[in-house]
C-alpha cells in the first residue's frame, strides 16, 4: 500500500513537470496587472494612471471634470525656474490652500483637485476643472514675487462661476462680462497683499498669454485673446 502511495505522489509531481511553459499558472501577486490567484476582480493595469486615480475619488465621472486642455507655451522671462511655496486665501470663504509649487509650475494632480475646489463657484457650491494654461499663468505671475524660504501670500477674488453666479454679480457691476471666461474656467481675479497693483499689473501683462484687466484692489487674467484693460 505504501508503495502505490508514493508511485501516485511521483506521478503526480511528474505530471506537474511535464506542463508545457505556456501554460503557466497564474501568479499569487501579478505586479504588471494589479491581480493575482485568488483576485476575482484583477485590477487594470491603468489603476496607477492619474483618470483612473481621480475615479477612485469621484462619485462619477463628470464631462466638466476632464482636463482636456493642455497649456501653450509659456513666455521666457528671464527669471528662474525655481520652485516655491504659495500660500492662497480665498477672499470670500476665508479657506486658504498652500500649494507647492514645481520649478515646472505643473502640478501633481491632488493638488490640482485641491486647487480646482479652492477656486469653484462657492454660491452654488459648483467645481469645474480650472484651464491649464490660466493656472500655470497665475502660478508664473505669484512665482515672480517669491522670495526663497518664504510662502508667497495669494488672495484670490474669483475662480469658476456658474451662469447663474455671473448673471447675479451682472446685477451688481457693470464690469462683470455677460459671457465672462469666468463660466468656463478660463479667469482668475487675485492679488498679492504685499504687491503693489501697478507693480502686479506689470507682472501680469509681461507674463500673461490671455487677457489681463487691471483693478483698484485686484488683477484679473484669462486665457482668451491677448489684450490689456483697466478699471
């Protein structure tokens, strides 16, 4: 009886050499595609991806949450690329966000959801993906006023508004634009407390690739067409 256990046992192990390599059995851990030999659901390769990411943080995927738009080139200054810290407070709700700034200016994709729900419409509680190329503007005019070791003080007006938002701030002044780049992301009004209004309107129109409207307590810029006002 003992020995036709261990002729089955030696069988058995002969037949399990004998599988063709292709045939390989699946991993207890598959690195490459996130699954494995007891994983019913692998998980898709592209789970690292950023899309895939942001979906794991979303209730569902929204058309106006997609980031479509890549920025243009920036204008060559003559400053340093450096990275810096800035430190934003939203004049209206009073929340700040600090944000670390890249020597790129491009921003991890966290701290563009954080950035992103800073600047949304705080009245109807609505966020839109911010335009790439404002934002990078926007960061590129505050990088020119830091000083190293030192967070850069940003107040920021106005972000994303909605059409209702836009409509009721048309009600109050007459400076506000019916079709405002404002509703599609695409503006951004602030300034910087220790700067003064000249010296940031100066900033703003070497820098900014869009539009650029300088105001008695704020600067506005957009990506639309290359032009320069004030109010």
């Amino acid at each position: 009886m003992h020995s036709a256990v261990t002729l089955s046992r030696r069988s058995v192990v002969s037949g399990l050499l004998c599988i063709p390599v292709g045939a390989s059995a699946a991993p207890l851990v598959d690195l490459e595609k996130g699954g494995g030999l007891f994983s019913h659901n692998p998980v898709s390769a592209e789970l690292g991806s950023e899309s895939s990411m942001m979906q794991l943080y979303t209730q569902q995927a929204s058309a106006g949450l997609v980031e479509s738009e890549k920025p243009g080139p920036r204008i060559v200054t003559g400053r340093p690329s450096l990275p810096f810290v800035a430190r934003l407070h939203n004049a209206n709700t009073g929340e700040r966000l600090f944000l670390d700034v890249p020597a790129s200016l491009d921003l991890g994709w966290i701290q563009r959801r954080r950035l992103n729900h800073f600047m949304r419409d705080w009245r109807q509680d609505q966020v839109k993906v911010m335009d790439p190329s404002v934002v990078q503007d926007f960061l590129e005019i505050c990088r020119a006023f830091a000083t190293p070791g030192n967070p850069t003080d940003v107040k920021v007006n106005s972000g994303y508004r909605s059409q209702r938002t836009n409509e009721l701030l048309r009600q109050r002044s007459r400076n506000v634009a019916i079709n405002s780049l404002h509703m599609e992301g695409r503006a951004i009004d602030f300034a910087l407390p220790k700067v003064s209004q000249r010296q940031l309107g100066a900033t703003a129109n070497a820098i900014c690739r869009g539009g650029v409207g300088t105001y008695s307590t704020f600067i506005h810029i957009d990506s639309g067409r290359n032009r320069h006002w004030s109010a």
